[in-house]
C-alpha cells in the first residue's frame, strides 16, 4: 500500500513538472513571438538571416545581366556589379516581369540611370537610359502591357508599349501633364524603400 502511495506521488509530481516546462515553453515562444512581432512592425527587426526574395529570379537575372553586359565586364569593378530587381505582372498574364536597375556611377548619370525589364523567362523586353527611380506603373494599358511614368531630368515621361518594346530613352517620350496618381504602383523605389541589392 504505501508502495503504491508512494508511486502515485512521483507521478503526480512528474506530471506537475512536465506541465510546467510546457506552460514555460508556451510563455518563452509567445514572449519570442510577441517581440519578433513588435521589432518587424518597428521595422527594427533583424532580417538579415531571411531567405532571398526569390531565389529563382535572382539567378535569372544574374545570368541574363552577365550575358547583356558582357562587353562592359572589364570595365566594371567589384562595386558596379550589384543590382535591384522588383517583380510585377506589366501584362496580367499571372507571370511577373522583372525590372532591373542599377544606382552606381556607371550606369547612373547627370539625367538618370539605367536599367531593363526582363520577361518572366528571363528574356530581354528592353534596356532603357536616363531615368531616375521609382518608375510608376499606371493602370492605362498600350498593347496589352500598362504604361509606364518615367522621370528624366526631374520631368516625368509616359512610355507606352510600342511593337513588344517600351522605349529605350524616356527623355524623348511624351511628357506627362498632371501628378503621378496614386492608383500608380511605384517599383525599384530603392532609397526609400531599402531594396536588397544583390552582386552579379
């Protein structure tokens, strides 16, 4: 009898144990939870650690950016040969273009900088020049793709696709007459919203 007594105190004492160390585990992933999430709505929050945006079309723009400037690779150094990319369906085709730009000396200039837009495949659309970032995406459409507001030399620009193509030099596009809506999507916003810039 008192062996059974006994028996039933250990596990009611190791039951009680194992209770707590839950209970502690619960509060310690709650309190880690609660304050990961006040950091990320901070925007304090260590992210350094996260996983690329998309890995697939990082290297898809590697490898057409080593391809389109391969004439340019020697006079490129270590500090050139990054990039920013944004993503966003020009066509509604539920397949995502890349637009690609660059905010460094070489490819940036008094009137702008360069930069592409590049098919979800990979594939050139076009290299365009001299435009300062962001570029708006407008909700009107040319040939089924949106227009797009670029801005060179301080004065915005409206590109319209024209035979598959945007055209290469905004500066010399129709001005666009009135303020950028905000219905506009804004995309390779790089200063302000601290775009990952990724080497190539």
């Amino acid at each position: 009898m008192k062996t059974k007594f006994l028996l039933a105190i250990f596990i009611v004492t190791l039951y009680s144990c194992q209770n707590k160390d839950k209970t502690e585990d619960k509060s310690i992933i709650k309190t880690i939870a609660e304050d990961t999430l006040s950091k990320t709505v901070a925007g304090t929050a260590d992210v350094s650690d996260a996983p690329a945006k998309d890995t697939k079309a990082v290297e898809l723009i590697r490898n057409q950016l080593n391809v389109l400037l391969k004439k340019d690779s020697n006079a490129l150094t270590k500090e050139d040969r990054f990039f920013y990319y944004e993503a966003f369906d020009l066509n509604n085709d539920k397949k995502d273009e890349y637009f690609v730009g660059f905010s460094n000396p070489y490819f940036c200039g008094s009137g702008g900088c360069s930069g592409y837009i590049l098919n979800n495949d990979g594939t050139l659309i076009n290299a365009f020049t001299v435009t300062e970032f962001p570029i708006f995406v407008t909700t009107s459409t040319t040939e089924k793709f949106y227009n797009l507001l670029m801005k060179s030399g301080g004065v915005f620009h409206l590109i319209k696709m024209k035979n598959g193509k945007y055209p290469s030099n905004p500066s010399v596009q129709e001005k666009w007459k009135g303020e950028v809506t905000k219905e506009a999507a804004s995309v390779l916003y790089i200063d302000k919203e601290n775009l990952k810039k990724y080497s190539f």
